[in-house]
C-alpha cells in the first residue's frame, strides 16, 4: 500500500489536489474527465493528474464510462484538507437528496429480486442518516452511505437466506471502530485473500479511522482502503458466520448458529500502549482464526 508521505507529495501539486477535492465533492460520488476540466485546467492535465492520485490509491476507475470516485483511504487521510468540517449548507443538502436516489435507483438494480425498491431506499436513507449524526466532513456522505447502504443490503440477504452463504462472513465489533476492529480486518483479508468476507463495525463508532492505525497497518503492507468507521446494526450481525468483539462488552446482539469470540486487547488510543504490539497480538489471533474457520462450516 502507498504511504501517506508518497501521498501527500502528489498532493503538494495544487492541480493534483483541485482533480481530488473536485472528485470528492461531486455529489454524484463520481466524476468523468471531461467533469474536471475548466480555465486553465485542460483533458490533458486533469487525466495526467488523475493518473498520479490512482498510482498512490486515492482515486479509482468505478464501472464503465471512465468514471472516478475517489478511495476510502483519500476520505480518511484528506477528507479533511479538501473540505472543512462544517454543517451542509440548503445546496448541498438538495444535492445529497438527488445523490441518494440515484444511489438508490442504483442499488434496487443490483438487488433486483431480493429486495425492493422501496426496501433498498429505505435502507439507503437511512444509512446516510446515520452517517450524518457523527460526520466531521459532510459532502462526502452520499458515497460513504452508499457503500454502507449496500453493506447492510448484502448482509441482509445473506441473513435472510435470500442469497447463498457461500465461504465465510467475519465481523470484526470493538467501540469506536477505528483502531482494534480495523487491524484485524486488515491483517485477516490479507491473510486470507478472497476466501473469507470481512466486516467491521463499532458500537459508538468515531468519525474517521485513527491515522496512527492507518500508518501501522501501512507499515505491514496491508491495506485499510475499502474500511470507514460504521455503526453496529442488526443486520451484519445476522449476516456474519463469525463475529468478533474485541472490547464491546455486549453491544452485539445473539442469533443461533453464529460463533461469537471475545478478544481482550488493548485499545492503541490508550495511553501508553504500544501499537505496533497492538498489531502483531491481531495478527496472530487472525491467524488463529482461519485455523479455525477451516475446521468450521459456514451456517446455511
């Protein structure tokens, strides 16, 4: 994974860090080339810039049409720098309204015969909803609900049996998801590869993942792009073959035929911890973990 220093120093490019805030702050949650161009800014500029933010992982190419949204890593490590904290003004708020339902529009097409439309707005209103309650940076909410919203849709159907529950689903739960939860998940999908599903959530989740942890979990070669701090709701915990508490008490709820692993280990925002010992305690219990998970059987 790119380090924060390689970052920052495409960002030190004032173009390069107008492509990124202007990426970020398209309503839609992306952006086309020809979106980006203006006076003095030329295709030629903005696709150079766009090549560079995609070499260090802060923007992506999403489906077809050349479209780019930028990474859960770039919210997380510059959220703040392309857009101040500061409550949605009456535009932005019209424009997330439009946002959401194309994402909704979106998502009850990809879930076409599992849920309905109106389920999948549902759930699309009321994941950014959540968001919102605890956000520093606003305008970046239509795309963080969105991939929270289709989360929660996909583990719902796994829950429900409205999909099969192929491989095996791991939550990772711990308070603030934005340290302990985080690296293990991290530390599991590298190990892990493809064969196991990995969630996160918190029962009081933060606003965004500790850079601390960002930079040790870098340090490691693993990457926490695809993770943002989230709520614990019923349903990833219905779609889960295994859920994990690490310091939670008991915030998840019980259903049959999960398991459920209690981990004491210590919170790296503590005083005094040491984090880097924080990471290498995970990284051993996730590999203790997928010794089990072969020996188990994912609920059908």
């Amino acid at each position: 994974m790119t380090g924060a220093a390689e970052q920052a120093l495409v960002l030190g490019d004032p173009d390069a860090l107008q492509v990124l805030t202007l990426v970020m702050t398209d309503p839609r949650g992306s952006a086309g080339r020809d979106d980006l161009v203006g006076p003095g800014v030329s295709s030629r500029l903005v696709q150079a810039c766009l090549d560079r933010l995609s070499v260090v992982g802060l923007v992506e190419q999403s489906g077809a049409g050349g479209r780019y949204t930028a990474t859960a890593e770039a919210y997380m490590r510059f959220g703040s720098v392309v857009e101040p904290a500061a409550p949605p003004g009456r535009a932005t708020v019209r424009a997330h309204a439009a946002a959401l339902d194309r994402v909704a529009a979106d998502l009850a097409v990809t879930f076409r015969g599992v849920f309905s439309e109106q389920t999948v707005a549902r759930y699309v209103h009321d994941s950014y909803d959540v968001l919102a309650r605890r956000a520093r940076v606003a305008q970046h909410l239509p795309v963080l609900a969105a991939r929270f919203a289709r989360d929660r849709l996909s583990a719902l159907a796994r829950g429900e049996g409205k999909v099969p529950r192929d491989g095996t689903d791991v939550l990772f739960v711990c308070v603030r998801n934005a340290a302990r939860s985080q690296i293990a998940a991290a530390a599991l999908r590298r190990h892990a590869g493809g064969s196991v599903s990995v969630r996160t959530a918190g029962s009081a989740p933060t606003s965004g993942i500790d850079p601390e942890v960002v930079a040790a979990i870098s340090r490691r070669g693993w990457s926490p792009a695809l993770e943002f701090p989230k709520p614990l709701t019923d349903e990833v915990v219905r779609g889960a073959d295994v859920v994990v508490s690490l310091g939670c008490g008991d915030a998840c709820p019980v259903y049959p035929g999960r398991h459920y692993l209690d981990w004491d280990v210590l919170d790296p925002a503590e005083e005094g911890v040491d984090i880097e010992a924080v990471v290498t305690d995970l990284e051993w219990r996730v590999l203790g973990l997928l010794r089990q998970i072969g020996a188990w059987s994912p609920t059908r």
